[in-house]
C-alpha cells in the first residue's frame, strides 16, 4: 500500500540500498554491449549505513523502469527533476531550487519504510564527480555559503585545509555528514550492477546517452531549461555552486599541491574506482608550477614587517597580486523605452527632498540605504565613459542601465504610494522580463554579454524572482557587492561581478578634493564605529572591545544607526573619525564585505581586514586590475583573533608603531586607490575598472 501510494503521487522513491557497480572506462560516458568493470580496490564490502536517502531516485510506472543514483554535490536536483517530469508532476520546472527541495522533501517524508530495488529495472545509471570539486563545492557551498558549519565538523567557521585536517581524522564515517561522504559509499558501489556511469563533468553528452538507453530521450530530452528549448542537460541548471571556469580557478585557490595530495589520499576510492586524476589539476593550476618568485613583492610594506598569529601567509596573500593587463570593453547601454527608469529615480530623489547630481543622501536616507545608491551614479558614469558606442553590433557588452534598487525603494516611499507603489516596481521587472528573450542580440549571445547591476543583498525583490530565474538561466552577468549574498543560492548560473558598496559622502568629498598627502599625521590610531553583535563570523566582533582597552589612543564604539534618531549624524560623526584615524577595523559581519573598508579606503585609513580571507579576497572588486596586496593589512579571522588576544594585540601594536615608517605612504596609495577605481561620483575610473573587468566573463 505505501509503494503504491507513492507511485500514485510522483513515482518517485528515496531508498537506502546497497549496489555493485558495473563502470564503463574513460573520461566520459561510452554505452558498450559489454561494459567493462572496474577493481573495486578494497570495496567488495559495503556499508549500508553510508548509503544516503535520496540519492538512487526511481522510476517504475509506464514502459521504461528507471533508477539513477546522483550523490549530493553531483547535480542530483536535474535528475529529480527529470524524475517529476516523468511523474507527470507539474511542478518539475520550477524556478528555485527550494521550491523543488521542498516538494521533493514532502515525498521523503511519506516514505517510511526502506524500499528494495528490484532487479528488473531495464536501465540503472549512476552519476559521479571529480573528487578535487566535489568536496570543495561542499565546503563553500553548504559550510560558508549557508553557514552551516557544523557540515564541516565544526561550531564555527574553518578553512577548506582545517576541514581536510578534521576529514583526516575520521575513522567512521557514518558520522560525516552526507555532502563529504565517498561517492562510492553513497551510492553503495558493491552491491548492484549499475548499467553506465555519467560524469557530471560531462553531462550534455552524458545525460543524453543514459536517458538514450533507458528509452527516454525522445520524449524528456528536450523542452529543458527557463524557455523549456533545450535539451537535457544543456541549460546550466541551479544544482551547481559555480560554473566550470569559476570552478577552475576555486581549485587552484583553494588548494595547493600538498593539499590536494592529501585529498587524494583522503579519497583514494573515489580517484580509483571512478577514474579520476586528480593530477590534471597540476596542469590546469599554472601558478602552482610557477609560484611568485618572492612572496614579499606580493604583500604590503606593513604586513611585512610585522606578524599576524593568524593572517594569511605571503603565498595566500599573492593570489591578490595576479593583475592583468587589458583594455576596457566597448559597451551599449540600453536605457530607453522599458529600460527608462528615470521617472521613478526621479520620484525617488524628489521625495527625499534631494537634488539629482548632489550626493548628499547620508543626510537624508539610513546608511543600509545610501550605501547602496551608488547604482544612480554608476548610470551617470557610464553614459559619460569614452568606451560607450551608441552602435550596438559593435558593442562587447549590453548593459542594462536600469537602477533596480532604486525603482525598489522608490515603490515603498509613502503611504500613499506616491512614485506608484510596489505593483509599479513589479510592473517594470515584468516588462523587461517580456522585452529581453525578444532582443536580437539577447538571442544572439543567449543573454551572457548583458550586465545588469545592484550592490543591495535584496536580489529577489530588487529584480524579483521571476526575473532573476531567467536571468540565471542564460547566466547573464549582474554586478553585486558581494557574491557570498545568500539571496544568490538560487542563483548559481547568474556570473556575479563584484563592484563597491558607495562611500559616504563626506568621505567620497574630501577623497576627490582634499590634497592625496595630509597636512599632519592623523590623530587616532584604530578606529571602529558599529555594531559587536552581528550574525555569522560577525558574532565575535566583541574582541574589538578588548583592543579598546589595550591599545592606545583608540575611537572604538558599539553603535547602531537603528536605535540612533538622527542616524544622520552619528554616521558624519563617524566619517570624520575615520578621516583622522590612522588604520580602520573592517571585521566580518552577516557577509564578509561591508561599506566600511570603501569608507576606509576614501579617508586614506589603512583597512585592517579581521575576517576570513577567503571570503574577503573573492569579493574585492576589480581583482584583475587591482592589486589589493597592496592596500589591506590582513589580521585573520574573528575566530582566530578571539583565540590569541594577547599575539593580535602585540601585531597590532607593532603596526601602529611602524605607521611613520610605511603608514604615510599607503595612506597616500589608498587616496590615490580610491579615485582612481572606487569613486561612483566623478571620472571614468571606476567603470574603467569595471569593462577591464567584464571582459574576463566574456
């Protein structure tokens, strides 16, 4: 009774089972009469208690039986979804992958009794994974992603080689949660001959050749994707954390030669059976086979001079310094007809009582506001920058010149909806969602040479959800200030270039108009105004407390603009503390970036980054152009720092002693910075910065 009902609601069955696995050779899938089978190098006996619920999913109704087992990390949501279509449930194309987790969930959930699989089945496959990827896409996407640490066998944030180090030392692994588990184990290569294996590597091709062989092809391998006109497989779906070549790059950052060898060892059974050299990655990594030649042309005179406990090493740091030289892109900006929004800009700044082209709306609006207006300023510059072609056949790039958070904001001023209301902002999202797939040159490049831009973490409503899924399916480009937003997880196809968060204005002010060399060194030495009790790594800010209390001549206050009044001026307060502070505390908070290492950068206050650097380093902007080596201090993570109070007080100290040797200089560099690639208000630098960049997502 209970398989019955199942069938009768989605055919579809979640099953601890044990397999044997029959492996066709080569790097991709190759459908033999008589496939090949593979050593199981020391895995005849399997566990089932390492297999995981939910990856075999299981097809019997109608003329083709089908199973297909997709470990997690493996692009198991384009196989449930396929599993639904055959189902006839409506539902198999649903625009987010939390709204089909949670329709398959309820499905688990009505299953309460183990399900065997039946020997008839006319075509089993199983979907596997380069190891080196795998396990890092676990790591950022279910640790640091979603902050689900305790995935990485941790209560706090760790580094991708301190989870290597906890995996190290696991002897069960049933107690390892399902997303690290050897692929082999979970989908129980031991006990079930599998007909063919897919790569995930691989999947067009792969895909279509195992659902060739169940007999599915003709009629489920095509109508795939946001338009429903492609093919299985074929349309990046919102499985994968990253595409190929971010993939790529991840690798070579995240691991080293001696890392990856422990990996390796560390997944033996999965490089073995399944076929994968994690050797490969040695030719794809060219800086591991050509290292900078001195680790200290890659860092900052400071951090060279002093040292962290728990900074990142020289070699880390390098990675920032890998700068490429290259000439900014031709671009078409589309801002007429569907794409005019100057009617609710211009509702927006009345409203506020502000004047276009003035930038004082620190005065005016919240900073969790202000600092996200800089998408006003950044149209403004880009219809003024010299690469701008009004030709669009010879435009690189379409950028989509519509000020998303803005038209948002605008919405919601008033009780009486005076710039239209909230149907109004959702009324142009729609209208540009019925334009683009129109578009002659959308089609033509399939949406991936269009920018669109907002710095807000609010993604969804700025652009809303409908929008954004057709969006991530042609993975369009979309500046943002921080990639790590968990609001893009729906959203992993969409190719997220990182911009700054807009400075305040007294900052911007005297960064473009006061001499770069002050008169007279400044009289603070650290500065941090904000909130200590933040979510995520932000939770031990409270240590900046202690360094009130054991630095000298420190500006450290516990403050937030929510419960302050007149908001407007604590936050110019702030800004001119910052002016005369010599080095600025930007820690971690509910993401690793904030506005207060652009504020920094202004004020010429040399950023001491108390986060982890991983998360920093990939959402600084322009990290093709700009070598940031060069203009952060780097002092480790929250976590770390909390843990040897007594070594970062010292560190800092030094630095603040050495501050006349090197400090007046980098105060200078970061002026010179700032104008140069940050500032939204005035030159062509920052959208410079910005097209040499696009030119890499090409």
């Amino acid at each position: 009774m209970m398989l019955s009902m199942l069938s009768m609601r989605s055919n579809l069955l979640y099953l601890f089972f044990s397999l044997e696995i029959s492996l066709l050779s080569g790097s991709s899938l190759r459908l033999e009469k008589s496939p090949a089978r593979l050593s199981l190098h020391g895995h005849n006996s399997f566990d089932p208690s390492l297999a995981v619920p939910g990856a075999l999913l299981w097809h019997e109704e109608g003329p083709h039986a089908f199973a297909v087992c997709a470990p997690p990390r493996v692009g198991r949501e384009l196989w449930q979804r396929l599993m639904m279509r055959l189902a006839d449930d409506p539902r198999w194309n649903v625009s987010t992958y939390q709204s089909i987790g949670n329709q398959l969930m309820s499905v688990a959930r009505a299953q309460q009794t183990t399900v065997r699989l039946q020997t008839s089945m006319s075509a089993k496959a199983v979907v596997v994974r380069d190891p080196t990827t795998r396990l890092l896409s676990a790591y950022l996407t279910r640790c640091r992603e979603h902050g689900e640490w305790w995935r990485c066998l941790s209560e706090a944030p760790i580094t991708f080689k301190e989870l290597v180090a906890k995996l190290e030392t696991i002897s069960d692994w049933t107690q390892v949660d399902v997303n690290f588990r050897h692929q082999v184990d979970v989908c129980g290569m031991g006990k079930i001959a599998y007909d063919t294996i897919g790569r995930l590597e691989n999947l067009p091709n792969d895909g279509r050749l195992i659902l060739e062989r169940a007999g599915l092809w003709q009629e489920f391998g095509s109508g795939w994707g946001y338009s429903q006109s492609s093919n299985f497989g074929e349309e990046a779906q919102p499985f994968e954390h990253l595409t190929k070549r971010d993939m790529d790059d991840k690798v070579c950052h995240f691991y080293s030669p001696e890392l990856l060898q422990r990996v390796s060892r560390l997944y033996s059974t999965d490089y073995q059976m399944l076929e994968y050299d994690a050797n490969k990655w040695v030719e794809r990594c060219p800086r591991w086979r050509n290292p900078a030649p001195q680790p200290q042309a890659a860092v900052n005179s400071l951090q060279q001079m002093v040292s962290a406990p728990c900074a990142p090493t020289a070699s880390e740091i390098s990675v920032l310094s890998e700068k490429v030289q290259t000439a900014p892109v031709k671009f078409f900006l589309h801002e007429t007809g569907v794409f005019n929004f100057s009617k609710a800009t211009n509702c927006f700044i009345k409203a506020l009582g502000a004047n276009p082209g003035v930038d004082d709306f620190d005065s005016r609006v919240r900073p969790n506001i202000a600092e996200h207006l800089g998408e006003m300023w950044l149209l403004q510059r880009l219809r003024e920058h010299p690469s701008r072609t009004m030709d669009m056949d010879e435009a690189q790039v379409h950028v989509v010149g519509i000020p998303v958070f803005v038209s948002k904001k605008s919405s919601e001023l008033g009780n009486k909806g005076q710039c239209g209301g909230k149907v109004a902002h959702q009324r142009r999202m729609k209208r540009i969602l019925e334009v683009l797939p129109a578009m002659p040159h959308f089609q033509r490049s399939q949406g991936r040479n269009f920018f669109f831009f907002t710095t807000h973490w609010d993604v969804q409503h700025s652009f809303t959800e409908e929008l954004l899924s057709f969006l991530d399916a042609h993975k369009v480009m979309i500046g943002t200030a921080d990639s790590d937003y968990i609001r893009w997880y729906p959203y992993p196809n969409i190719q997220k270039i990182i911009l700054p968060y807009k400075v305040h204005s007294l900052l911007e002010a005297s960064a473009l108009d006061e001499p770069i060399t002050p008169p007279s060194l400044p009289s603070v030495s650290f500065t941090f105004h904000g909130d200590m009790l933040r979510r995520h790594d932000g939770q031990q800010r409270d240590i900046l407390a202690t360094f009130a209390e054991l630095l000298p001549n420190t500006n450290i206050v516990n403050s937030t603009f929510s419960l302050v009044a007149d908001y407007a001026k604590q936050c110019s307060h702030t800004a001119s503390i910052v002016k005369e502070s010599r080095f600025c505390f930007v820690p971690a908070g509910d993401s690793p970036t904030s506005r207060r290492l652009f504020d920094a950068v202004a004020a010429g206050c040399i950023p001491v980054v108390m986060s982890d650097f991983d998360g920093i380093a990939r959402n600084l902007p322009f990290s093709k152009t700009v070598d940031w080596s060069q203009h952060l201090l780097f002092g480790g993570s929250l976590q770390c720092t909390s843990g040897d109070v007594g070594g970062s007080t010292q560190w800092l100290g030094a630095a603040h002693d050495r501050y006349e040797l090197t400090g007046r200089q980098m105060r200078q560099n970061l002026k010179k910075l700032f104008r140069e690639h940050l500032s939204y208000t005035k030159g062509h630098g920052l959208v410079t910065s910005l097209l040499s960049e696009l030119r890499f997502y090409l």
